[in-house]
C-alpha cells in the first residue's frame, strides 16, 4: 500500500471544478485523482481518499483542498497535482492503542416489505424519525442521532479488526447529492469520526485499511487515519 498527499494546483481547474472542489464536492475530487491511475484495469478502484481544507499561508483563505490517498499502487505524476507519496505498511499488535480518524457512510439495510429488495437507509435519519418536526433541532435528538452514529461503528469494529475502549467523537454530519448528467442525482451521507480503537486482529484491520470501511467510498468515505497517540 501507499499513502499519498496530494495537493492540487488550483490556477490547473476550470472555472466548474475549482468551485466544486472548493465546496468539497466528491465526484469532481474523484475524477481528477483518478487521472494518477490512468492505466487502471476496468471494475478495478485501487484507492481510497479523503478530502480536508488545509488554511492558506496567509491564514486570510477559506482553505485549500487537500487529499489523502490510500492506494494499492504508487500514483503516477500529473500535471496539476502534487504528490507527496511514501509507502505504507503499518505494523500493529494485538492489544496496541491508536488515536483514529474516519469519515465514513453509516447506513443500514432496510426492509421494503415481502417480495421486495431491501434498501440502505441513513442510520443517522432513522434515527432522528421518531422525532416530531418540531423535536428535531432539540438536543434529544440530536444525542440519539450520534449515539446511532456511534452504535453503527462499535457493532461493526470487531470484524474490522478493532473495537473501541471509548466512545468515538462524532462530527460533521453531512448529507451529498452528486448531479448526474441523467436521472437523479446521487445522494448519500457522511460521518466525521475521531477517537481511540484498540487493535483485536492486526491482519484484518491492515485488510480494513486498503479495502476501506463502510460505503461510498468512492466518494470521499471509508479512509482510515491511525497515528499512535
């Protein structure tokens, strides 16, 4: 695996995607990354990303788009896009503590009644329908939202190779609608994490890694950032 950094040169965008990647748009950060593995295989995706607004050197800018790349090959160099790459081969312990950060996609699968496929639902909005309309800004529900939040990751960690010693910090609740050039558009939701996780299975955390936690991943989510604390 690698681990990338990568900047992009923004004076390289059209008009159109300087102001998508700018509002953090997930389609048009996608394709341009893409553009470092141009001679992938058709079917195959051989990364994982996340996108982060760096402060400029003035400290007067909204922030400059910044991306961090997982990826089973090394990228290849392309004309505005900064690469900083090294290799990644995390060795972990059993038992080993490590501070974590993950934007992820948190849903579940839903029944569409006898007959019917099932559906993926926004945990976070299953969570807060029991609410009237006018209970949704309250703080109650804006607790049963995160504790859902949290629920989804804990239940999933231990087949992911980790479980958490403690409640995970949970912010930046976002919802997508990616346009399309036919139909409707793409929608989907995305979950800040950060916290400790406790290493259960090393091999299957490292495979965790590569293959990315959750969905949409081809959007921005599932890119795990370990750092020992």
């Amino acid at each position: 695996m690698y681990l990338s950094s990568v900047r992009v040169d923004l004076n390289a965008l059209t008009r159109e995607q300087l102001f998508d990647v700018l509002e953090g748009g997930a389609y048009t950060a996608h394709q341009l990354l893409w553009t470092l593995f141009a001679d992938t295989s058709e079917g195959e995706r051989p990364f994982l990303f996340r996108q982060e607004m760096e402060e400029a050197a003035n400290g007067k800018s909204q922030g400059l788009p910044r991306f961090y790349v997982y990826s089973t090959r090394r990228p290849e160099a392309v004309a505005g896009l900064d690469v900083q790459c090294k290799p990644f081969a995390p060795q972990l312990a059993k038992g080993e503590r490590l501070a974590f950060r993950l934007r992820a996609n948190p849903t579940v699968a839903k029944s569409a009644g006898e007959g019917q496929r099932s559906h993926r639902a926004d945990v976070l909005m299953n969570a807060r329908k029991p609410f009237s309309p006018g209970e949704r800004t309250s703080q109650a529900c804006v607790d049963a939202m995160e504790t859902a939040a949290r629920e989804w990751l804990a239940s999933r960690a231990p087949s992911w190779g980790f479980h958490l010693p403690v409640a995970p910090e949970v912010g930046a609740y976002r919802q997508h609608a990616l346009p399309k050039d036919k139909g409707r558009p793409i929608r989907f939701s995305s979950v800040d994490y950060e916290g400790l996780l406790e290493v259960t299975d090393p091999g299957r955390l490292i495979e965790t890694l590569a293959h990315g936690v959750g969905r949409a991943k081809a959007f921005g989510c599932g890119l795990m950032m370990l750092r020992r604390p």
